[in-house]
C-alpha cells in the first residue's frame, strides 16, 4: 500500500514547500510507528507465528529479516511483535489450534531470540542499577522475563535472571551481590497466593530486602496486588518497575 503525502501549495523549489514535504513524510513516519507500538501489524504475528512452530530452523529469522526490510525496528519486532506472537500462541492453543509440542517449540525459539539479543547487548550496561529477575518455580511463562529483562538492559542497567530458583536460593543470591531490585512474575491469580509465600520466606531470609517488585499479565487485572502478596510494588512496565525502586534513567517508554 502506498503511501499518500500531502500536497503544499509553495512551489517544489521554496524553502516552505520543502518544509512542508519533509513535515509530512514526518509525520507519515511517526504514525507507522506508533501503530506498530499499538499492538504490531496481526499480519506478521501470524506469520511470526507460523514461522516460530514450523519445522524449519531459521524461518522465522527470515520473517524478521524481512519485517525489519519493511522499516519495522528491532526494538518494535522484540518490545512489540514477539509478546503479540506469544499471546497469539496462546490463543491458538486454548482454541485448539496449536499442540504442546507446537506452543513448546515456538515458546521455545522465542526465548532463544531473547537470550541471544541480552548477550549481544550485555556489555551496554552501565552500572547504574542491579536487577534481579526472577521466574519462580510455580510460574511457566518465561518469555515475559526475559523481555523484560532485555528491556531493562537497554535503559542501562546489569540484569541477572534466576529461571525457577527456591526461595532460599533467591536469599542466597541477594546475601551474596548487592541488588538494586528484585523482580518476580505472577501470570495468573492461582499464583498468587503461592507468591505471597514465596515472597514471605525471602523477606524472613533477608529482613533488609531491596524493592520487591510484582510483574506480569495479572497485574491490571487485581487490584492492591503488592499488598496481596507482600510485594514492596506492582506494575505493569519495566518502566514503572524501574521507577518504583528509583532506577530509572531513559526517558524511552519500556511498555512490555
């Protein structure tokens, strides 16, 4: 589809008309780009989608290739498209169109992207904040982590993320480094109560906690969920985890 530019009234030769091009061609830019910030384009999630459960291994690098060929951004296929595809993996499973095996390698290859971006871009921290991440162990959605984690990187911070750890393992790593923020995931309310206990054994570990601070899908859905489970914070972005325990230093949205 092609786009459409203005027309300016100046002659193409005056400095107003120029303007006028170069405003609109502005603009044009900046409307595609927020439309992709506001949920990405369902075309290439679904063909992300395909790409990331079929049988071939590099289908779905080809898919970002091409988006990016497109003028999508990196930042916009990994903060945008990849939680969309991952919704959309869901969905297809709850509607019985995906099979374990089918939700599982696409699971899968998403978080591979999201490990090899982090490592591409490890040494960009500047030391500003020390973040611990953590997946708990009743918790199965690990994409969310790790794309907040990559989020959380490029605002310039160190990030470490624990998959999975017992709760006295997570009192142990905050014993031994001194962190700046703790964030743990809560994805569905069955987990929080488990949560609740989870962070009471940390606090009983380690009276003198950083800001623990409570992340996930679940938390527009419940209100006081910090308070429910013992957290210091809920939020809904890294950008209002980071604020909350005082880390922020970008003025770039980090939405999730």
């Amino acid at each position: 589809m092609r786009d459409t530019v203005e027309t300016c009234s100046e002659s193409p030769d005056d400095s107003p008309g120029i303007r006028c091009l170069a405003e609109s061609a502005l603009k044009i830019l900046a409307e595609r780009k927020q439309g992709a910030r506001s949920g990405g384009s369902q075309d290439w999630v679904e063909r992300l989608c395909d790409a990331v459960v079929s049988d071939s291994e590099t289908s779905h690098q080809k898919v970002i290739s091409s988006m990016i060929s497109r003028g999508i951004t990196s930042d916009d296929v990994f903060d945008v498209y990849l939680p969309a595809v991952a919704r959309e993996l869901g969905e297809r499973w709850v509607r019985d169109e995906a099979n374990f095996v089918q939700v599982t390698l696409g699971t899968g290859r998403l978080q591979t992207l999201i490990r090899e971006r982090a490592g591409l871009g490890a040494g960009s921290a500047d030391g500003t904040g020390r973040v611990l991440m953590v997946l708990p162990p009743f918790e199965a959605h690990a994409l969310g982590v790790f794309i907040a984690a990559d989020q959380i990187r490029r605002a310039g911070h160190s990030v470490h993320v624990s998959v999975a750890p017992e709760a006295p393992e997570v009192v142990e790593m905050l014993k031994a480094r001194d962190f700046d923020m703790v964030g743990l995931t809560c994805a569905t309310r069955r987990s929080i109560g488990r949560l609740g206990d989870y962070i009471s054994e940390i606090r009983a570990g380690v009276p003198a906690a950083p800001p623990l601070v409570v992340g996930g899908p679940i938390v527009p859905e419940v209100r006081d969920l910090a308070a429910i489970c013992g957290a210091d914070h809920a939020a809904a972005s890294t950008e209002d985890a980071l604020r909350a325990a005082g880390l922020v230093s970008a003025p770039e949205s980090l939405c999730i």
